[in-house]
C-alpha cells in the first residue's frame, strides 16, 4: 500500500497557525480596553497646560469706586485728555492735545506726601494718592473746572466715563477732607459735607484712625510753625 506523501504538511500546519494568531489578535483588538473612556490620559491633551488659578484675592478686591457719588457742580469749561502723574491725593497732571494742565481736585483736601525734614508728611498722604492713582491715573478723564488758583493750577473736578465725580469718591471713601478751612471759602460742592460725615461714622480710610489732623491744619500747624503732631 502506497504511504501518502507528507512534503505539503509543514506548510498547511503553518498557514493554520498563522490563521490562529491573527484571529487572536483581532478578538484582543476589539476587547482592548478605550484608554480615553476609562479616564487614562490622553497624550495629545496632556501637554496643554491646565488653566492658572484666579487670585481670589483679586476677585474680592473692590473696585476703588465702591459707591455712587454723582456729579460735582457744572464748571465753567471742560478739559478732555489722559491723567499722565498724579502727584499726591489731589493734584494731577493732564494731557491735553499735547499740552499740560496741572489739575487741583477742587473742593478736597488730602493728606499731605512730605518734602522735607522740615515738612514731613501726614499718616495716609500715599495711601490717598495710590488711591487717586487707581481711579484715574493713565486713563482718558474729563475735567469740569471753574477757575485758576494763585499757584496757576486749574481747579476742577474729574468726572469718571459714569458720570461719577472722583472728588466726592475721594471724600466718601476717607481719602481726603471736605475742604472746610476758612468757614468752607474753599468748599464749592456742599455736598461733600454729608459724603465726610457718612466716611467718618463707618471708619472708611483715614477714618480708622484715631483722630486724624486736617492737612490745612497740618500745614499751619506743622510745616509752617513746627509743631508736628506725629502718630
């Protein structure tokens, strides 16, 4: 009896194995576990860099005009330009169509910054001015101003874009005095009066302190006659 030739054997058994391996590799493909779904991360996503955290403290930070003023009485002539230098609590520097306008709030007196050993300044004196910074340093303001003063500086009250004046937010806040020296000659809006009272009672700037000292007083007093009272 003829024996039936086993040369095509090796290459059947190959092919089956083959066959095998290849149908094992599709049923793991299709049972392989979705990296994306089960939360893995994902390469292309995980070189982005995740958002930075908001400072919380400047989310709760208040706006420097935390209260509804309204308006200062009408001036004689406006002014228009960008607040270039605010040199103290109430005096600035305004750009106008190229030209320089040196602004004294009208109406406010704020703490004296010093010069000089012999004119030191009063508690407050920069807190007031960061403060006026804050409201318009840099910024395009309009000024309603009602005249000039003996030291050629224009007196005006600067008006925010809504319509708030920023005198009376420096008063209400405890940024500066209602300009009461003198049986109030200096003081063209009276109703900066009330917007000090209400200030003083709820301890607003410089309200929180135990009896703070007029700066036209201080200038007599302290700068004029040497009698500094200091904190």
């Amino acid at each position: 009896m003829r024996r039936r030739s086993s040369r095509g054997r090796p290459g059947r058994n190959l092919r089956i194995g083959l066959g095998l391996v290849i149908a094992a590799l599709a049923v793991w493909w299709t049972q392989a576990p979705d990296f994306h779904s089960t939360g893995e991360p994902d390469i292309a996503r995980s070189t982005q860099q995740p958002a930075a955290p908001q400072d919380s403290a400047a989310q709760t930070s208040p706006s420097p005009a935390v209260l509804r003023v309204g308006a200062s009485p009408a001036g004689k002539y406006t002014l228009n330009g960008v607040v270039s230098k605010v040199a103290d609590g109430d005096t600035v520097t305004m750009t106008v169509s190229g030209k320089s306008h040196r602004i004294r709030l009208d109406s406010i007196d704020a703490p004296e910054i010093g010069h000089s050993e012999t004119e030191p300044g009063q508690p407050y004196a920069e807190a007031s001015q960061r403060y006026l910074e804050g409201l318009v340093g840099g910024k395009r303001i309009t000024a309603q101003c009602y005249e000039k003063d003996q030291y050629n500086r224009e007196l005006c009250a600067l008006v925010l874009p809504d319509g708030d004046s920023v005198n009376r937010l420096m008063v209400a806040n405890g940024f500066a005095w209602a300009y009461t020296a003198r049986r109030g000659e200096y003081l063209r809006d009276t109703a900066l009066r009330s917007l000090q009272e209400q200030a003083r009672e709820a301890g607003r700037g410089l309200w929180a302190q135990g009896g703070p000292t007029e700066p036209w007083k201080w200038r007599y007093d302290c700068w004029r006659n040497q009698r500094c009272e200091h904190p």
